[in-house]
C-alpha cells in the first residue's frame, strides 16, 4: 500500500522510538499542497555514470560544515560530507558510518560504533578523533558558529562556547572506530541530532574555522568533492568523489550556478525553461502555468515537507515586546485570504508551530490567534499593548525567493486593521540573516523551518529554547535560531523534560505542552505549512527526487 505523509510519518515515528529503546538506531520559496510518489519521478533504466547536472542557487552563507546552514549551503555541504546517519525525505533514518548508535538506560551516554576503512579526499582516515574534531571546531567560541547550539546538550560545550575550554569534556575516542558521547543534558533523541551537517568528521587539515582556504574548498569524505575553491557569486562545482567509502554518485559533476539574489527564483525558473538548469523554483505567480506545462511530462514535483512558514517577531526590543502586541499582529493576518489569493490554493494556513507532517504530535488551532483573521480582537490586543495606529513596524524579508507578494498582502492586513505604518526591507538572504541576529534588530521578519532531524522537537528546541539563544557575550549577536529571543523558564523545562524521556508517547506529550506555552505567548506567528515545489529534468535524468532537506538527491541521479 502506497502511505500517505501522514502515515509515514507514523510509522517512521514507531521505528524510531522502537530503535532508542532497543538501543540501536531559510532562504527558499515555499508552497502547499499534496505530494507525488516518488519513486515515479524520473525513474527506471539501469544506474549510468556520467554527465553534468545543472542547477542555481543564491550564494550560501557557508559550505564549510562548521556554519552550513540554509539549505543552499546544507545542498553542498551535503554532499561533501557523510556523517554518522542520513535521514531520507520521508524521516526513515539510515545508517552512514555508525554501524550502530546504543544510548545508556538513561540516555545521558551514546556509543557510536564507526565504519572503519574509509577516508577523506586527501587520503586522511575517517575515524572518531575525526569526528570529535569536527565538532569541536564547530563549538569553538572562535568560530561563532550559528549552527553550533545544536551540539548543546553534549558535555563541555558551554565551556568551549565561553573561551574557557578548548576541547569537549563529553566527547571521547576508547578505540577509532569507537565514539563516546557523554550529555551535559539527558536526550533520547541525540543521534537524530547527528544528522546536521554541524556533526561532520574534518580531516587535520581543516584547521581552525577562520582557515579561509578550507572554507571556500572543504575537504569531505562524501559522494561528491569540490572542483575548485568556491567561486562566490559565480559559481561552486562539485565531481564525483570516485575514493567514496559508501555507494559512489553516478555524476560526474554538478555545476551550481549562484544567482542574483534579488530574483533568483525567477532566474532558476527561466533558467529550466532554457533547458540551462535540470531543477529549479519558480516565482508564485508562474505556479499554475508551470504545473500545466511539466506536470504531464513527469517534471513537476510537490511534496508536504517537515515546515511551516512563520513570522519572526522581535521580543526583547521595540513595538512586539509584550505578547499582546504579537497576537494582535497575528489576528490581523488572513492566511486563508492569502493562500487562496496569492497562491491559488497551492497553500495550506499554518494553526500550531508542529506542522500535519508529524501526525501524532501535532495540535490542530494550538495556536489561537491563528485559526481564523479577528478584527475585532487583533485592535482590542492592539489598544491594550499600546500598539497605536501610525506606529512603525519594520517588516524584513530576502529577496529573490519568491516573497514578495505575500509580504506586501500581509503588510496591507496589518496596515488596514491595525494602521500601523509598516517598512518593508526586502534585502539579500545573508543580509536578513545579519539582520535578525543584530542586537538591535526590532519589528519582524519573514521565516521559515525545515526540519533538521526528524523529529517534533526540533521545531521547538532551536527555535525558542533560551540555549538557542546563544548570544555572543562581548558583541551581543544572536549565534542560535532563537534569533526573536524569547525565553521562557516553563518551556525549557518542558522540552528539557521531552527529550530525556524514553517513552515516546509520554515525550510527545511534554513536546505538545511546550508548544502550547510557547503560543500561548505568541513567541511566534505561523503563517502557513511548508509545501514544496519543484521543477525537475526527468527526462534526462534517473532517480531525480528529493531530500529531508528539500534538495535533489545528487547522490542517487543517473543519466538515462
């Protein structure tokens, strides 16, 4: 029987809770709607080598895994680099180089046992010292690493993030093919963390996080290598990596064109259309002709994915600072006016922060003020916060993504029902990025989650825990996802809580608690679920689908 999302979703939910207890285990355009099979987009024929596939991104903030970390930088980090698991596009979890994860009975300790025999590009061994140090280059405090939060649990951490230590207190290596894992903070879940890229193995060479030579030329142990340093704005090429320790790619090489961030969905789009591109977004107003032209040629792809779409309010400084102000903000949006007007019906209205994809943690209206567009209540919450007509409220978003016109229709809602005097900014993905974490950044941005690791928590963790924070004590930038800076002591201790339980139904349930403090606050807006579409050269290419991380699976693509 082919599963629904939802149903897989479930049963990868089981598999996972059952492996724990048996002691084995961004800047893109987003849309709504059901998925495809699959295994129908552009598969049989035998597996061929060879070819050059062809695809545009924005520039990465980093491809270096110590920073990768919107998906155009997860696409190529990727694919340099494996690491201890892989996560298929449906949360299955594979084994990559631990042959196998085995927590202690109270989850404190995790043993990875590592395949042994294999080695980066430069010939270096893959073994546990290399992992240990990886991730404690990302750790480092000198890194000022935006991904390294994700490693918090792990023993040592707070003392390598401060300056104090330079080595992890938690992490071991008893034999090379033997990692030891030991948690400041108790998690059932730690090894579906390890799925980041954040938790790459380095070789020696990489040296520190400011070597700018391995930056723009990292040396993995992946499918894929680099051909050439990174060429930023221009272009980054990958060739196959024919030493892989695990099944090798098919490509020969993929060449990753960087756009003009101000209208890179456009120039993907026409890009495919010029048949210069084998995947590409398009801009919202060419969904419908884009799904009648490709679909009945097998080249449209869209998928309910692992997200949802949000607005990013700022909580600490400015007009958002009382979680009246952010509900009247969120009663004052129509999301069902916007995704039928907008997106023609290609979206479905966000009510909860755990999206439908996860069934069995999902809380259908936890977020109230979300569930239907109150005029009424959304001035009530407004006149109550002090939230008065002609205030300014900056409004930032990246451009280039496909953004534009729903930005403007939830500036116009906010305008009409609250006449508030909005500033739009719409500025590069990087810039929104530098933007968000500033320690003067105030009003809200335009954001979206993808999943990093299957799992609930992973959308309640990094994006409000106060360790998500993580604020650089001498400049005050944000170095987490927490970048609105909400805390609350309650939520922490319930996700806290969630993550050392082995039981996953009861952790399910702390992880429903945390997500109705959270909205009950308003620590968030969601807007949307997080649905994907893409274009994608079937025709040419074999096994051309998608990733967890909503990227093309680079590593499975053959000529036909």
């Amino acid at each position: 029987m082919r599963l629904t999302k939802a149903m897989r979703w479930a049963a990868v939910a089981a598999t996972a809770a059952l492996a724990v207890t048996a002691c084995s285990n961004s800047g893109s355009s987003d849309s709504g709607s059901k998925s495809p099979s699959q295994s129908s987009q552009g598969a049989g024929g035998p597996a061929k080598d060879g070819g050059t596939f062809k695809l545009g991104i924005s520039e990465p903030t980093a491809i270096d895994p110590y920073n990768a970390q919107e998906s155009e930088g997860i696409l190529v980090t990727h694919n340099l680099f494996t690491g201890l698991i892989d996560v298929k596009a449906d949360g299955t979890v594979v084994p990559r180089l631990a042959l196998s994860r085995t927590p202690n009975s109270d989850c404190s300790e995790w043993t990875f046992k590592l395949k042994t025999g294999t080695t980066f590009t430069n010939g270096e061994p893959v073994d546990a010292e290399a992992f240990i140090r990886g991730w404690t280059r990302t750790a480092s405090k000198a890194s000022a690493s935006d991904v390294a939060y994700h490693m918090a649990e792990i023993d040592g951490f707070d003392d390598l993030q401060s300056g104090k230590a330079t080595a992890f207190k938690g992490l071991s290596a008893p034999s090379a093919d033997t990692l030891l894992v030991k948690l400041a903070q108790k998690d059932c879940e730690f090894d579906l963390r390890t799925f980041h890229t954040a938790f790459s193995p380095v070789p020696k060479v990489a040296g520190a996080a400011d070597n700018k030579t391995y930056n723009d030329m990292p040396i993995g142990n992946g499918p894929f290598k680099m051909d050439g340093p990174w060429q930023h704005n221009t272009k980054i090429t990958l060739v196959r990596n024919a030493d892989y320790g695990l099944d090798k790619a098919h490509l020969d090489k993929v060449e990753i064109s960087i756009l003009n961030a101000d209208n890179g969905v456009t120039l993907e789009y026409q890009g495919y259309q010029a048949g210069q591109f084998d995947w590409a977004r398009m801009p919202v107003p060419q969904y419908s002709a884009a799904k009648a032209m490709y679909e009945s040629k097998g080249q449209w792809l869209q998928w309910d994915s692992n997200g949802m779409n949000y607005i990013l309010p700022m909580t600490k400084k400015g007009p958002l600072t009382s979680k009246e102000a952010r509900q009247a903000i969120s009663y004052a949006i129509d999301r069902k006016a916007i995704t039928a007007g907008v997106f023609k019906g290609f979206f479905t209205a966000a009510d909860s922060l755990v999206p439908p994809a996860f069934p069995t943690a999902y809380q259908k209206g936890v977020c109230a003020s979300c569930v239907a567009q109150d005029k009424a209540k959304a001035k009530e919450l407004a006149a109550k916060a002090g939230l008065k007509p002609g205030t300014e409220l900056y409004f930032g978003y990246n451009t280039g993504a496909g953004h534009e016109e729903w930005v403007q229709a939830v500036a116009g809602q906010l305008k009409d029902v609250l006449g508030l005097k909005i500033k739009l900014d719409g500025i590069p993905f990087k810039e929104l990025l530098d933007k968000e974490t500033s320690p003067d950044s105030t009003g809200i941005y335009r954001a979206a989650w993808g999943a990093d690791y299957p799992t609930p928590g992973n959308f309640l963790t990094p994006l409000l825990s106060t360790s998500s924070i993580n604020e650089n004590p001498d400049s005050h930038v944000v170095q987490g996802d927490n970048r609105g800076r909400w805390s609350n002591p309650e939520f922490d201790k319930l996700t806290s809580q969630a993550a050392s339980t082995q039981d996953q139904g009861e952790r399910y349930k702390l992880y429903q608690q945390a997500e109705k403090v959270a909205m009950d606050d308003q620590a968030l807006i969601p807007l949307w679920n997080r649905t994907q579409l893409r274009l994608a050269n079937t025709s040419k290419w074999n096994n051309l689908t998608y990733d967890f991380n909503e990227n093309p699976t680079l590593s499975a693509v053959s000529a036909k």
